[in-house]
C-alpha cells in the first residue's frame, strides 16, 4: 500500500529534528494511484498543515511511499518510533 507523505519542516518550533515525514490515511494500491490522486489531496493536506501548526509549518516535498519507507525515512531524519506504535498496514 502507497499513502501520500508529507515532509514538513518546523523550524519556526526550534524543535529537533526540525523536519519530518506525515503522512495520510488514504492507502493506495499503486504508486502511480497514488501519484494521480496527489494533487487533489494536496489541497486537503496543504490546509491541514497549516491549520495544525498555526502556518508555521513548511512543506518541503510530497511523495507517495509505503508505509515501512515512511517510517525509515523518519529515523534516518532522527526521529524515534514511538512505543506502542501501530501500524496502518502489515508490515
């Protein structure tokens, strides 16, 4: 399953690591499903962005990834996988 991912820096939080990768619910059976839906939630995804992080977040790149690649994406960039984690898909 592909999702679309999201990396958002927040810098402006002087947190560390300053950026990372969300990314959405909606699952896709292909990558090239979830390069066409990409603009069209980019929409929804831009306004939540910016609602949830009052404006201050950045988004910085779009890509449509399995769920595994977001996860090790988020701890090459420092992040830990927090405990008790449940994953959306079978990893």
């Amino acid at each position: 399953m592909y999702f679309i991912s999201i990396l958002v820096s927040l810098a402006m939080f002087n947190v560390l690591p300053s950026t990372g990768w969300m990314q959405d619910v909606i699952p896709y059976e292909t990558i090239e499903e979830c390069n066409t839906a990409m603009p069209e939630r980019k929409v929804e995804m831009e306004f939540y962005i910016h609602s949830t992080f009052r404006g201050m977040g950045e988004i910085l790149k779009y890509e449509c990834m399995t769920e595994p690649d977001w996860i090790q994406h988020n701890v090459d960039l420092g992040h830990k996988i927090p405990e008790g984690f449940k994953p959306k898909t079978n990893l």
